[in-house]
C-alpha cells in the first residue's frame, strides 16, 4: 500500500495484507452497500482488524479528498474517528 500513489481500486488481496485498523469510505461506496455490517462481509475487510471491529466510516467524499475552507473541520471530525 506504500507504494501505491493516488486514488486506486484495492484488490481483496491487498487490503488483507495491509491489515487496517481503520477504514475510511466515501459515501458512494458506503452507501452502495448500505453499512459498516455489509463492507466487514467484503473479502479482504473481513480479514481486517477495521472489519472485524467495524470501524469502517462514512465520509462525504468531497470532505475527504477536496481541500476548501472546510478542511480544518474535517481534519478535526477525521481525528476525533480515528482516535476515538
């Protein structure tokens, strides 16, 4: 995962692998599937200590991939996910 650059698809092989302890979504994605229960099932997330713990969140995708005049908040309400 370290050396991948940019927005890339992951194969299930890869997100095994690299054994997140977190998992961050953008809302088209969540939503496709509906909740954090549905994407633990997904192989490669299942495997994961971000899919067995579901910690697998919704995030606006443009909160998290756009910088603007809401980026500091979003850093901020990431942070408070992530560390919580």
């Amino acid at each position: 995962m370290d050396t991948l650059k940019g927005m890339k698809p992951l194969s299930p092989e890869i997100i095994s692998k690299a054994q997140p302890d977190i998992i961050l979504v953008t809302d088209f994605g969540y939503d496709r599937l509906g909740n954090a229960e549905k994407l633990a099932t997904l192989p490669g997330i299942a495997l994961t200590p971000a899919g067995k713990n579901k910690k697998i969140y919704r995030i606006e995708e443009h909160d998290l991939i756009y910088l603007g005049p809401r980026t500091g908040e979003n850093v901020l309400m990431l942070m408070k996910l992530i560390h919580q």
